[in-house]
C-alpha cells in the first residue's frame, strides 16, 4: 500500500474562512468534516466506507508510523457514544474508513489531497469543486429553541445535586440542561454558525441517519509517538466566563476566571481523576501533570484548560484505551462511576452522542487525535442540543445557571 499526496492551489477562503468554503460543496452531498475555526488543520473526507464499530476498538492505539510528520493524511474518523452501556454504544457509535481527503493546513496555507491506493472502490464519494463557486446568501427564519427544563426547574436540580455532595455521595458532577428544535435548520446555516462560534475541535457530519455540528474546543486526549514510545495527552476544561467586547470587562473576566477558588478546585479534581484514568494504560511513574490549568480563550468563553501526559503501555487497543479513559472525567465528575449513575438519575435520559467523542486515527502519520463533544448540536428525527457545568460544594444554582446559558450562547439567541 502507498499514500499518494497532490499539492493543490486553492484561492484564500479555504484558508481563511474554511465553512463557508465548505458550502461550496453540493447541498445533496454527504460530509465528514474535521476542524475549523483555531484548528491547526482541517480533514474534509472524499471517500470513505463505513467500518464495524468492533473492528475500530480492536485497532492498536500505539501506531507504528509507516509516514513522517505530525499532521492528518487518511485513516479513521469515529464517533464514540457517552454511555458505557455496550448495548446503547454499540447502537450509536459510529467509524469510516477515509481513503481520499482534502486536507487545508491554516498555518502554512497549504492544501493537498491524500488518499490510499484503493480510494475508489470506496462506497461514499464527494465531489470536490477547486474552482470558485457562487455562494448564495438566503436565509431562513431563525430556529426556535426550547428546553426541557426550565432554569427554576434547573436550578432546583442543582440544588438536589449539592445536597447529595453534601451527604458525601460525590465530589463533583457535571450536570447537563437540554434544547429541542423541531425546525429545519440548514447545511449553510450551521456552517455560518461554525464560521462565527466553532472551536478547534469542530466537527460537521451529514448522512443519511446522522446530522451532527459540534462547536467543541476540549480535545479529549491526543497520542504521538518518538523513540520511548506513544504518548497520550489529555486536556481537562474546567471553568468559565463568557467574552465580552469591551476590553476592560474582559480582562476583568479572565481574572476573575484564574483566581476563583472554586474553579479551581472542580479543575484539580479532574485532573486527579485523569491521571488516575492513564495509570490504567500507561507504564508506571510516567504519568505526570504538565499543565494544571492555564487560561484559554475561545470564541464567546474563557476557560481553564490543564494537561497531563503519560507514556503508553506497549499493546493497547483502542477498545481498551477507551474503556480506561470514557466518558471523560471533565463532562462526569467524580467519583467517576457513582456520579454516572446520578447524572442517569437526574437526566432522566442516556446521553448518547452528547459529551461522547469524535476520534481521527491517521494510518500512515500515527497520529490519534479526539474531542469531547460539548456544544453539540445532534439530529435523528430532531435537532438536539446539551450544554453543561460542573458542580462542587460551592457551587451556586444561580452563578451556575448563568454559566450553562454562557456556553450555550453557541445557539441560543446567538444564532447567525
């Protein structure tokens, strides 16, 4: 097998503004899309078959690389449900196999195809269009949102939360609030969407049974490998404040962020927790916090954001890397088992795709990369979106409150 790459010459929005470019592309057209706004690269997939969700767990998580370098090529893109219950992830989970992509590098402004030698017999193709294009500029009505819970009815959750970390149940838990639309929204609108809120760990995927736009900025957990082996890395989000346009209020804001106690606390919780979650899969005594939180700031919120890194042990699968690590420890809490079973209790529903992951396993770079998917946007027979926040002991329903609908700003009345 080979890796066949081509340089391409592409005029400057596929660089400068990558979603709208994707507009370009034929409505009819289904996409797998990786990155956008802050990420280093982007992945638009060519030609892709779906694979069996078992046979991607069965895939070694340590890659020998067989190409030099760091960034994506071809491999597998997979879409990892939240709920540890086999019987529902193997329902909702999904993985493809790309064997031709359009790969867009927004730091050196360089775009080229890559694909395998057998691209295609692949079953899903898209026709790329490297010409410039019209873009039409209609726009539908505005979608409505409505929750499942109102913010008393929220905020009265949160209060049965504290009471039980009170009672000593759990430490932290990380409690999600749901909107429904049952309007149609629009392939341009959510990559307009995208173009003004997305993270560096976006993501747009349309099929037949699946919509999904996630604006996420939380890289689950990444693995490069140099000569002492294959190194994962995790990057816990914890603590918000929202961005504002005037810059004194704003600098106000991320101070107020780096020296608030409480934020601090839910985050070094989670970082307990993770390095406990990489003792599992990793060689002893090399597990070792890098980062415990510094600030970082994305596109409407502040958040902290730490790292820990540990070196992996030799034959880890996918399948076991995941059961180590998912869910992931900043969209649970912990204790990670009995603070699932309360979240279950107080959703009152499986979380499915949301606080799931998106995962890229290149084949001939080695490289594996993941997001956790926060502020996810999911559609099967309705649009679908969650947005979440951490509670420890100091927690306040109010303060809290207004974090949940800070995040969700992503959508709600801030829709393009």
């Amino acid at each position: 097998m080979s890796l066949q790459r081509q340089v391409l010459a592409l005029d400057n929005l596929w660089f400068d503004d990558f979603w709208t470019a994707i507009g370009r592309l034929a409505p009819d057209q289904r996409l797998l899309v990786l990155g956008g706004r802050g990420s280093r690269q982007s992945m638009l997939a060519l030609s892709w078959d779906e694979v069996p969700w078992p046979d991607f767990l069965q895939q070694s998580a340590s890659v020998v690389p067989r190409a030099s370098g760091e960034g994506w090529t071809t491999g597998h893109l997979a879409i990892g449900c939240y709920d540890e219950n086999e019987v529902e992830s193997q329902l909702h989970s999904r993985a493809f196999r790309v064997k031709r992509s359009l790969i867009i590098d927004h730091r050196d402004r360089r775009a080229e195809i890559c694909q395998d030698y057998d691209w295609a017999s692949c079953r899903q193709q898209v026709l790329f269009p490297p010409t410039r294009a019209q873009i039409h500029s209609v726009w539908e009505r505005l979608p409505q949102w409505r929750s499942t819970w109102t913010d008393a009815m929220y905020q009265d959750t949160v209060r049965g939360a504290l009471e039980e970390i009170r009672r000593g149940r759990y430490y932290q838990i990380n409690l999600l609030r749901y909107w429904f639309s049952d309007d149609p929204i629009s392939r341009r609108q959510w990559l307009a969407q995208l173009t003004k809120m997305g993270g560096p760990f976006s993501a747009y995927i349309e099929i037949p049974d699946l919509q999904m736009v996630s604006f996420s900025p939380e890289r689950f957990f990444r693995v490069t490998t140099d000569a002492k082996g294959s190194w994962i890395e995790t990057e816990p989000i914890k603590g918000t404040r929202p961005v504002s346009t005037d810059p004194e209020l704003d600098r106000q804001q991320k101070a107020a962020l780096l020296a608030s106690e409480k934020d601090a606390a839910e985050l070094n919780m989670i970082v307990d927790l993770l390095r406990n979650d990489l003792h599992k899969v990793c060689r002893p005594s090399s597990v070792k916090v890098l980062d415990p939180g510094s600030l970082q700031s994305f596109s409407n919120v502040h958040h902290r954001v730490a790292r820990i890194q540990g070196l992996l042990q030799n034959g880890v699968s996918m399948g076991s890397l995941m059961r180590a690590l998912c869910p992931g420890g900043s969209i649970t809490g912990a204790p990670k088992h009995e603070v699932m079973q309360a979240i279950r209790e107080k959703e009152l529903r499986p979380r499915e795709l949301f606080m799931g992951n998106i995962l890229y396993k290149d084949a001939w770079t080695g490289r594996l990369d993941s997001s956790i998917l926060i502020r996810t946007a999911v559609r099967k027979h309705r649009w679908e979106f969650a947005a979440g926040s951490g509670l420890v002991i100091h927690s306040e329903p109010a303060e809290e409150l207004a974090e949940i609908l800070t995040k969700a700003r992503v959508l709600l009345g801030e829709f393009v």
